[in-house]
C-alpha cells in the first residue's frame, strides 16, 4: 500500500481505531479500541468498517484520519486482544454536546 489514502485502495483493508469519548469541558468519559475490515467507501454513510463479530461501524468520511500502520503488534488495551500488523490506524476524539 502507498502512503497515499484514497476511497478506492483502502477497501478491503484492516484498520485499528481509536475512540477517545469527552464531555464538553475536554475531560475523558471513555476510550476503546477496536478493529475490523473496511468494506465500503460511501459519501453518504461514511467509512464502514465490518468487525470481526460481524457488527458494522461507520466513521465519517475524512480520509486525512487514517494512517498506514507501522507492522507490528497491537494490544487493545481494553480486551487484551492483540492485532497484527494492520494496515492503517485511526483515532477520533467525541465530544459530547451539552445536554438540553
């Protein structure tokens, strides 16, 4: 893979991602970690990403978030699962919005 991510050559590909979750003051609710295959690039829906469990998540489409991922071995810090060498990594910080 090139170091240039586009919609058309990151389907098919495992990525690591993660989720940092905040309120609106900036402090940490909850972090995760996940991976999976990206299966479809669509505008509408976004960046899907189809789990190992068969479950599907959907990241909006902002290419500039992925990165290819150095080869190596991942532990989740959460499950203990480790991932090997995928090939790209991506992290997204929540906000929370103020509650009405």
């Amino acid at each position: 893979m090139t170091d240039e991510i586009t919609s058309e050559n990151i389907v098919g590909k495992t990525v690591l991602i993660g989720l940092t979750h905040e309120d609106k003051n900036g402090e940490i609710i909850e972090q995760e970690q996940f991976w999976g295959t990206i299966t479809k690039v669509d505008e509408s829906r976004g960046i899907i990403i189809s789990k190992p469990t068969g479950e599907e998540f959907s990241l909006p489409p902002a290419l500039h978030a992925f990165s290819v991922a150095p080869p190596g071995e991942y532990k989740l810090r959460s499950t203990g699962e480790i991932v090997v060498n995928p090939d790209l990594l991506s992290t997204w910080t929540v906000t929370k919005p103020e509650e009405e």
